[in-house]
C-alpha cells in the first residue's frame, strides 16, 4: 500500500508534458502488467530510479486421498516491491535500495496433509503483511564486488535452483536440511533476518558470497508483522557458497554451487540428556549443500525452448536437526506443447530423511516416525498474457510429515499470478 500511494504521489507529480510525448501504450493483453505504464508515467519514474511492482498469487489446494483430512484450501500471497536506483534518483554511484512486503493471507493446505515440505510455497498458517526484504547494497570493483545490508531473506541468493522455480511445493526450494534449522526457522520466506551479505564475481561465470545474520528470525512468539530483535543469546547464522554460472547466451545455461552453514548459538540436543534428565546443550549446529542445473537439450533456433534440468542435495547436523538429509531433482520443458511455446511442463521428486538419533529420540519417546518423506510433483505453467498465468499442479506426498499414522496423500492444486 506505501508502494503504491508513493506512486500515485509522483505520477501526480510528473510532467503534463511527459504523458502528451509518451508514445501509445499496447493493448491491455500485451502489457507487461495489468496496469501498463500509466499513460508513460512508469517509464519517466524508472528515469528518474523508481520502479515498482504489486502481484497478487493464489493456490487453490483440493486433497483427494490421504493426509490428515480430505478438504479444500486457498492460500494467497500480495508482493509490493519499491526498487530505488540511487545513482539515477540522487547521484550515488552504484547503489540501490530495495523494499519488499509479503501478505499471507487464507487457509495453509499443509494443516491438511502435515508433510515437512509445504504443498504452498508461500501458505502460512496465519494471516498478517510484513517487510520481507529491506536492504541497500553497494557495487565496487566494476561492479564485480557487492555489499547488501538490511532485512535480509536468505532464500534469495542462497541454495537457489533456478529450474525448480517452477515448481509449487515448497520442498523444491530451500532445502528441508536448511529450512528446518535454527531456533525460529532461518532467515528465509516469511521470516527474514537483519544481517549483511558480500559477493564476489571474479569472472562472468564464478562467484562468492557469505552472509552473516541474526541467529533467531523473528519473532518466535509472535508470527504476525516485521519484529527485529537482536541479543546476544541469539547468535548469529553464517553462510557461504561458491559456484560457476554460464549464463544462457553464452551456449547453455549451466550452473554448479556447494554452500555451506553455521549457528554460532546453542540448541539441545535431540537425544542425550544430563544428569538432571534436560536435554544436553550443543554448541552450534551447520550444515553443506550442492545443486547442479542446466539445459540438457535446446531446440533449433530457439534460444528460450527445450529440456533443463536440476539435481540439489544437503546435509544437517543429526544431533540438534530432525532432517539429517534432503536429494532432489527434476526435468522442466518449456514449450513442449506446439503453440504453446512459453508454456513450461516439470516433473520433480525431493525425499527428506530424518536422522538417527531423532528418529530413536521419538522411539524413545513412544512416537516412532518414519524414515523419510516422498514428494512427487508434476506441473504445467500457462502464461495468458505478459502479466497473468495460471498453474496446474498434481502432488503425491508419501509418509506426510513421516508419521506413520498419516496416509500417503495426493493434492490437486491450481495457482493464479496477476501482476498489476
């Protein structure tokens, strides 16, 4: 809403003579946004440095067999951005500024099924809008060294597979091994974190990064709105990921990361116990991941059309993490359909395992859990027009949450994206 009472503001305030110049717009179904350029107004704000943006996403999720209850589900996500080129707005060389609000709002359809990886990517159990991201960075080198400071998400830049994008389930994003971590969640969507990230791109194709955040994302008390707190007892998390990137024209795409992660605080562990019968403390937790992507096949003379594909893996800490281990891949075809060549068709799969020591730790406790979760995804993204689409998605979550007493499930789901 600030984003867009900001913009209403200026095009207010722009030149009468801009819009009699502005060259006239495309029809409504060949906008990039539903809203165009404001009659050439969003054009002269992004010369000025001001670009902004509004989408709405929707997910309807119907389960049909299994999970805890069959049933319906709708879950919805509103994404302002404000994206500030200092360089053209004030004259700083080099430096942006970049806001990003979530809203969550609906019914989570993981209270259906209970698996560890969210058939929503962006379900939340709570409705609330909150700051996601808020940060300025600064580029030096030639641009090749970066340095971004604010509200951070690490999901942004870290452990990103490109080619699973597509996908709904949240399982084909950051890995469970990562998301599962820390005393709050780490700093990935909805939660982000306060914190600084550097990266370094020697060459066009390799690069380095490491970030240091907050070790408590959030608010653990409290899910609703933006919460900054930062103490001592926290901690901090540390990561780090080096990687090659080809990018698509230069041949194929092609890109291969490892990264690696830290908590500097203490967590009890899951399984030994001191003489007082209290979880022992551990000092620090961390966890490494790999992902490899890229185009297996091009077709002739079309840059943008064939088969890509992604394999991701990663580790956790067994002692303090309940997923030791998460391996995924997938295959996604863009235009696989004769005329229907921006259409993208994926199949996925990604299996958590849970460690050892947890599942004897639940054993003990007299509630055994199985060895590993099963996700299973088949997509097909329709893009309508440069600004709306529509996803049809098919999902089969063996062991949900790997509860024994939980069926094996399959969703049916269907999402929406309307940039305005």
């Amino acid at each position: 809403l600030l984003a867009i009472a900001c913009a209403f503001l200026l095009v207010r305030a722009g030149r009468a003579a801009g819009a009699e110049d502005a060259a006239p717009e495309p029809g409504w179904m060949e906008r990039a946004t539903l809203s165009g350029e404001w009659g050439g107004r969003g054009t002269e704000l992004a010369t000025q440095g001001f670009e902004f943006g509004l989408s709405l996403y929707g997910d309807v999720m119907f389960v049909v067999d299994g999970g805890l209850e069959r049933g319906t589900a709708f879950a919805g996500l509103l994404e302002p951005t404000l994206t500030v080129d200092l360089d053209r707005a004030l004259g700083w060389k080099n430096t942006t500024i970049f806001v990003h609000g979530i809203g969550t709002f609906g019914k989570d359809p993981t209270g259906l099924t209970g698996p560890l990886q969210a058939p929503s990517s962006f379900g939340n159990s709570v409705d609330t809008f909150s700051l996601f991201e808020a940060w300025i960075e600064r580029e030096f080198l030639d641009n090749s060294l970066s340095v971004r400071a604010g509200l951070y998400g690490v999901d942004t830049e870290f452990d990103v597979k490109e080619t699973a994008g597509v996908f709904i389930n949240g399982g084909f994003g950051t890995g469970i091994d990562l998301a599962q971590s820390g005393l709050n969640g780490p700093c990935i969507f909805p939660t982000s974190c306060l914190g600084i990230r550097v990266r370094y791109e020697p060459t066009t194709t390799r690069y380095f990064q490491i970030a240091v955040l907050d070790g408590v994302a959030g608010d653990p008390g409290n899910p609703k709105g933006t919460h900054i707190h930062l103490s001592h007892d926290d901690g901090v998390l540390v990561l780090g990921e080096a990687g090659f990137e080809r990018a698509a024209e230069q041949e194929r795409f092609l890109r291969a990361a490892v990264g690696a992660w830290h908590y500097t605080t203490t967590f009890d562990d899951l399984l030994e116990v001191d003489a007082a019968g209290q979880p022992v403390r551990r000092h620090g937790t961390q966890g490494v991941y790999a992902l490899l992507e890229g185009v297996l096949h091009r077709e002739p003379d079309r840059r943008t059309q064939g088969l890509s594909a992604f394999l991701s893996m990663g580790m956790a800490d067994k002692d303090v993490n309940p997923v030791r281990c998460t391996v995924g891949g997938g295959l996604a075809y863009t235009g696989l359909m004769p005329g229907r060549d921006e259409d993208v068709t994926a199949l996925g799969a990604s299996v958590a395992i849970n460690g050892d020591v947890f599942r004897k730790s639940r054993s003990l406790a007299g509630t055994p859990v199985d060895r590993r979760e099963v996700l299973v995804g088949l997509t097909h993204l329709l893009p309508l027009t440069p600004w709306a689409s529509v996803q049809l998605d098919a999902q089969y979550i063996g062991n949900p949450g790997t509860d024994p007493t939980v069926d094996d499930a399959l969703v049916i789901g269907l999402r929406f994206q309307i940039k305005f």
